[in-house]
C-alpha cells in the first residue's frame, strides 16, 4: 500500500494545504488588484478533476461573496464562447494541475481576444505555458504529485480558491484563521475514517457507486465519482440529490452504494433521499460534519468545526482513499490508471 505514490498522495494532503497556504500568502499582493476590479461575474474553468473544481469553487464564490460565478468546462468556453461568455467584463480563473491542457489554454486564448483581459491562472507547474502566459498566475508548487488522477493537488487548488474568496470578505480575519486550521484537521480526519473507508472498499457486493451533493457539495461529488472511475474502473454516477428521484434511482439495488455528501442546513431532506433508497436495497454512507441524528448505514464524520463554506476540502481525502483501496482491492494499480495520461494536449 504505501509504495503506492497515490497513497502517499492522500495521505500527504494536509502538509500539501499548509504549504499551499503560505504560497498563497507570498503571492496575494501581485493578483490583489486584479481581483479587486468590480467585476461582475467570475467564471472558473477547466476539464475534468479541475473543470469539478471549477463547479466547487464557484459555488462557494457566490454564495460567500454573493458576486456572481459560474464553473465551465475549458471546451465549452474554447468552441462556444457565445452560450457561455458574458458581454461585461468578466475575471476569468483558470485552474489546471499541469498548466498544460489544450482545452484551458485555447479557452484562456478566446476570453483574452474577446476582454483583453488576462485570467488568474491556478497551476501547480510555474513553466507551464499557462502561468507563463499571465500576468496573474497563483501557484501551489507543493501540490504537484505523479499520479494521473488528481488527488492533493485538487484539493490543494481548491484551498487556494478558497483563499481568493476569503480576501474578498469584509470580515477576512474570521474566516482566514478557519483556513489555517484546515492542515492540522487533516490527519485526524483520516484517522477517524480510514477503518470504515477500508472496510467498505472491500465489500464485493458493491459493484455500483452514486455519489450525491447538492448546493457547494454537487462538485465534490462530481470528482468523488471521476476518482471512483478513474482508480477502479467502478460504474460510478453524481447527482443533485433531490434530482436522483427523477429516474435516476431506477439504477438502485441491493449492489448500489449510495454516498451523501451531506450540507448541514438541509441534510434533512437529503437523508430522506438516503432512507429512501435504502428501502430499495441500497446500502447508504453519509458523510457530514456531525454523525448525530444520521440514520445511515455507514457514517464518515468531519467534526472539524469549520464554516461549511470552508470545509469543503475535508470532504474529498476519504473518498479519494475508498476509490484508492477499491482499485488495489480489485487488483489494479491506481498509479497507472487505465487509457488515462496526467493531462490531454489535442493535435492541430
Ligand atoms: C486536466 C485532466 C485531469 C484528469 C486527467 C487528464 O488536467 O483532465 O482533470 O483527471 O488527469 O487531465 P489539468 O488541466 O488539471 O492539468
């Protein structure tokens, strides 16, 4: 298991968070006027783990800053930019592990022909073609990794995002020393977790996996999902939760593990959906700040006491840990996941 450099990925995410932090602080003051701008809408952008990325992160932003802001995919901005840019001036962060994916790299070309305007560009690598295309880029060089999928480097990129969105609020200080404590909440975390994580992952009777998150959580599940294929080649599906009922669960049986990523305000009508689909013969895991008043089979606890519009890395090392033992379970190497390379370039 440990020889494994995914696992040592995952486990090594909350050092990852911290030096992404202090990165994060040493290079604020050269993008601090840049998001300052009055803009009116901020997108996120990229494909794949960072396009999921992009849905998490924008979510957070409007909620917390109330700013608009949207998650789309590179391609779509890169071959349809009239269905997804706006007329007004528009800051544009574009976040890529490798800095290198042609899709982001035409989509950040179209927007700066379009407002003249260069993106803020969230990257892991500071030679790739992105950061050095910018006047704005915003690097977490702790968080590269070797594995193909994406793993403290996602969640390292998301930090940083979060870090963005903190400087914008009026109250900064609040909310910035709940950031920090992020790293030192990790390990216990996973010392919590990992039994049940391991336990499951090793469940035959398994063989489909739905991923459900609703409001900030709907990207999280969308990349818990894309870790379960990626790793383990397991049918794996995400979905709003309260729109699983819209046939979706048609899917459900007694080989369906279904996984709420539970948002504290509403977990209520999102357990219903989990009691629901335990009638019909699923098995159900919850993952949720507090594992007090959750009826599910099987429960992974944050207790971390972090806002909720923080906390969101804290949900992601555990599933990506289940996708990690459930790939070594059924005999596949995650290291080298199938058909995949560590980012796509397109020909001319
Ligand atoms: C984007 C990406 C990854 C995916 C796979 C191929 O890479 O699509 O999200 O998991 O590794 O590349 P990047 O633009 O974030 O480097």
């Amino acid at each position: 298991m440990n020889n494994k450099f995914t696992y040592q990925e995952i486990m090594g995410q909350g050092e990852s968070w911290s030096k992404s932090l202090a990165e994060a602080e040493k290079q604020f003051n050269k993008i601090i006027a840049h998001l300052e701008k009055p803009w009116s809408e901020v997108i996120f952008t990229g494909c794949g783990s960072t396009h999921y990325l992009s849905l998490t992160a924008a979510a957070r932003w409007q909620t917390f800053t109330r700013i608009r802001a949207r998650g789309i995919p590179a391609s779509e901005i890169w071959l349809y930019p009239d269905t997804v840019l706006p007329l007004e001036d528009t800051l544009l962060v574009a976040i890529s592990r490798s800095g290198s994916t042609t899709e982001t790299i035409n989509a950040i070309h179209v927007y700066k022909e379009r407002f003249n305007i260069d993106p803020i560009v969230i990257s892991c690598y500071p030679d790739s073609e992105m950061i050095l295309s910018t006047n704005y880029p915003f690097l977490a060089t702790g968080a590269t990794e070797k594995s193909v999928a994406q793993t403290k480097s996602f969640s390292s990129m998301l930090l940083m995002t979060q870090y963005l969105m903190v400087k914008k609020a009026s109250d900064e200080s609040k909310f910035a020393n709940q950031l920090f404590q992020l790293p030192n909440i990790f390990n216990k975390l996973m010392e919590r977790n990992k039994d049940t994580i391991k336990y499951l992952s090793k469940e035959q009777k398994f063989q489909k996996f739905i991923f459900l998150g609703s409001g900030i959580n709907y990207g999280l599940a969308c990349e818990a999902m894309l870790k379960m294929k990626e790793m383990s080649l397991s049918i794996s599906e995400a979905f709003h939760f309260l729109e699983f009922r819209h046939g979706p669960m048609s899917m459900v049986a007694d080989d369906t593990l279904i996984i709420g990523l539970l948002n504290d305000a509403t977990q209520q009508e999102e357990l219903k959906i989990l009691n629901e689909m335990k009638a019909l013969g699923a098995t159900t895991l919850a993952i949720a700040e507090s594992a007090k008043d959750i009826n599910a089979d099987y429960i992974l606890e944050l207790n971390s006491g972090i806002d909720p519009i923080l906390r969101g890395p804290l949900y992601l090392p555990s599933l990506q840990l289940f996708a990690f033992y459930r790939a070594i379970e059924k005999g596949l190497n995650p290291d080298h996941p199938k058909n995949l390379s560590a980012f796509v370039v397109l020909g001319d």
